[in-house]
C-alpha cells in the first residue's frame, strides 16, 4: 500500500510523456493509430512473443472547456490468432496550448475481448494524470498511472506507473504542403511496480514491443501488493506533427535504454503513426 499511497501523491503532479495531443480545449477529433503490440506464437514446446501491427481508430468529443470522453477500438492483424482484442473507453479532463500549464486527468477502462494472440493483462482500469511547466525553454513535465483490476483468479491487481523528464517544442508555419509542422523531442526517466503486461500510459514500453516479458516481473495472475517501484529505463521519444488545415498526421518515435539490472538489457524502439481531422 505504500506504493500506492507514493503513486496517488505524484499524481497529483504529472504528465503525459506519450503522444500528447496539442489541440486546444473544444476540439473533437476522429482518426485511426497503427502501432506494435505483442503477440504469442507458440511453436511445439517453445513460446514466444512477436510484434504485430495493431489499428486502433478513434473518436474524441470534448467540450470548449476541456471536458470530454473518447471510445477507440483495437484490432490486432497477424499472429496465430488476430482480431479485436480491446476496446477502450476513456473519459476526463485535458487542458493543452496554456501559457504556464499543460493539465490533463482522466479514467480509462479497458474492455479485452481475450480471443485474440495478444497476452492476457488483468489491469483494465486506469486513472492517469499529467502537470507539464510551459514556460521555460525545456518544457519539465512528470506523469503518473495507477492501473487495477482483477485476475483471472478474482484476485485484485495493481500496477504503477511513474515518468518525469523535459521536452522542447519546435513550430514552423507554412512549410511545403503543411500549414504548420511541430516536433517535440523529449527525454523521460521511467519507473514502476511493472508486475504486469498492461497498456497504462505511462508504461507504453510494456504494450508496444515484444520484449515486454523481460520487463514484467514474474507474479503471475496473484496479487502483486509485494511487487517492488523500481526504476525501468530512460527513454528518448521525438513526435511529430504535420498538420494540412483539419487534418492531421502524427507520427511517434521512442528508443528505450533499460537501467535496472536482469535479462532486460537490450535497447529497443517502438513507434506509433496517428491519421487525424479535428472538427
């Protein structure tokens, strides 16, 4: 529980470190992500995890005062066997674009179909918070998940999710065909309980790549309250954003460096590409 009670209190002051999405508060947004996320391919006696192209297309409503919910479905298309495996519905607070404050909370629930190669997670709950400081030339931001549910035992599980690190905004309006690009390189200390394959916010290192199972410790489907915070790696992330009038492209690169001592020690990239039309 002292995890947990650590975990609240950073809340309170965190955010987004993935993907942010820099549109001001009263703009609703429809599209399609592909990205990665592992699947099991069992050969014989031997099993192992492969990346495999996930589509998540989405739509977003959200308020002139920054109050809104969002539903995304999500549809693996490979591995022995492919499909719907989640459906997503999330609903809260952003605030992007301020002068001093970037502010974001919201709870999502995870609806997994479980028939699909993608590995079983019981955390289907998720309250996130983000806090970003804009003022200054590097943008300090921290960011936090809490992550519960039950196991396929009934039992409760939990995981937390910490990140802290700084950004910096880059604008050019009117380049080629775009009416405006941005890129934002960021660099982001992770840390975490990590006691389960999960898709919290925070932790996309676990849901994106299909060396996950170096990175989660081994509690099986229990209770994982002695699961211990530890840090997990640094992390290099560049988005970008190439936008033509109401639509939008958004490409996410991320490299990850493993810092804490195991079999997790290889350096490894996950990415996302996002089509977006604000309205």
């Amino acid at each position: 529980m002292k995890s947990v009670t650590a975990a609240v209190l950073f809340t309170v002051l965190s955010i987004s470190c993935y993907s942010q999405d820099k549109d001001h508060p009263g703009t609703s947004t429809a599209g399609v992500k592909f990205s990665t996320v592992p699947v099991v391919s069992v050969l014989g006696e031997d099993t192992s995890y492969q990346n495999a192209l996930s589509i998540s297309p989405f739509i977003s409503l959200r308020s002139k005062k920054g109050w809104g919910v969002s539903y995304s479905p999500s549809i693996v298309t490979s591995g022995q066997r492919s499909g719907l495996y989640m459906h997503s519905l999330s609903g809260g607070y952003e605030q992007y674009g301020g002068k001093t404050f970037d502010v974001a909370f919201n709870y999502t629930h995870h609806f997994f179909t479980n028939k699909t190669s993608v590995p079983y997670s019981s955390l289907n709950n998720e309250i996130y918070c983000s806090f970003a400081f804009t003022k200054t030339w590097l943008k300090p931001s921290l960011s936090a998940s809490i992550g519960f549910g039950k196991d396929s035992t009934g039992l409760t599980s939990h995981d937390i999710g910490l990140a802290a690190g700084v950004s910096h905004d880059l604008s050019w309006d009117d380049v080629g065909i775009f009416s405006s690009v941005d890129v934002t390189p960021s660099l982001m200390l992770n840390a975490g309980t990590n006691g389960y394959f999960s898709f919290l916010q925070t932790s996309a290192y676990l849901s994106h790549n299909r060396h996950f199972a170096k990175i989660v410790k081994k509690h099986g489907r229990t209770n994982s309250t002695t699961a211990s915070f530890d840090l997990a790696n640094l992390e290099f992330n560049m988005e970008t954003s190439l936008e033509i009038g109401a639509f939008s492209i958004r490409p996410v690169g991320s490299i990850v460096f493993p810092l804490r001592g195991g079999t997790d020690q290889n350096i490894f990239a996950y990415g996302e590409l996002t089509f977006q039309y604000a309205f």
